[in-house]
C-alpha cells in the first residue's frame, strides 16, 4: 500500500509544480514550441513519443511521465487528428520502453537487487523493451495500427480539443 501512496503523493506535488508552471506561462510556452516544430500526424506521433520518454527518463516512473506528459500533448494530438487511443498507447508503450532501458528505472533496480549483476549487463539482455520499441517506431513511421476513423478522415476532436463520441 506504500508504493501507491507514494505515486499518489509524487502526482499530486507535480500537478501542483505543474499548475504553478503554467499559471506562470511556461506551460503554454512550451505547448506553442512544440505545435510550431509539428506538421504532420507522423510529427505528432513523434513528438508525443519523445515527451514521454524524456520526462520517463527524468523522473524513473511512467505513471507520472504519462500524467505530465499527456496534457501538454493533447492539443498537439487532437489537431493533427490521432486517435485518443493510439495517442494513449503511444504514450503508455514509450514510457515502458524507457522504464525497461534506464539504469534507475524501477524494474532494473528490482532485478539488480535480486541478481547482483550490473544495471547494463541487465539492460543489455533486455530485448523485449528493444523490441517493442523497434516496433512501435515502426508502425508510427509507416501508419500502422490506425484506426477506422483514422484511415476514412473522420473528425476525432471538436473546436475544443475535445474527443467527439464515435460509433
């Protein structure tokens, strides 16, 4: 019970660093930069991908990477028309991608202790996070996996940003 007391914690003391961020405009900064760097729905993807990551490798936990991350993205997402889901799989695979290749992540750590071997000796062996990695950089390179509503243009997002509810 410690362990989800602890995340609880460390959510609720980075969404209020977050709010203080952005009531102070750094936030809206670096959502304008970002939309700026993106063109396409490909850069979008990319773009979504690499926030996670970074803040995964900051912080060594992809809950909160994905707590921090998905706000900023989500204007980002919605006008370039990704669907919520992959969006959220997106996030989700990269953050676990990250967490699996990090010498402080929580998984390697947990495996130096009961091994005794060196965070990169376990790292190095790690080929599923490679993998899924490898793959994941592939279908967002050559739109794989995209939805129905993806693939026939259908509008995902009102004027909003806001997911419209699809059959």
């Amino acid at each position: 019970m410690s362990g989800m007391y602890d995340i609880c914690l460390i959510a609720l003391l980075l969404r209020g660093v977050g709010g203080v961020a952005e009531e102070l405009g750094a936030i809206d900064w670096l959502v304008k930069k970002m939309h700026a760097s993106v063109k396409t729905r490909k850069g979008a993807e990319y773009m979504t991908a690499g926030m996670v990551s970074v803040f995964d490798a900051a912080m060594a936990n992809n809950t909160i990477a994905i707590m921090m991350a998905a706000p900023l993205v989500r204007k980002v997402v919605a006008e370039h028309n990704v669907a919520p889901k992959r969006a959220a799989s997106i996030l989700d695979i990269f953050s676990c991608v990250v967490q699996g290749i990090i010498p402080h992540g929580g998984q390697i750590l947990l495996c130096v202790s009961l091994t005794g071997l060196s965070p990169f000796s376990i790292i190095g062996a790690n080929y599923y996070c490679f993998l899924l990695a490898l793959v994941a950089l592939a279908t967002i390179q050559f739109g794989l996996g995209r939805t129905k509503e993806e693939k026939e243009g259908i509008r995902m997002y009102d004027e909003n940003d806001e997911v419209v509810a699809l059959k």
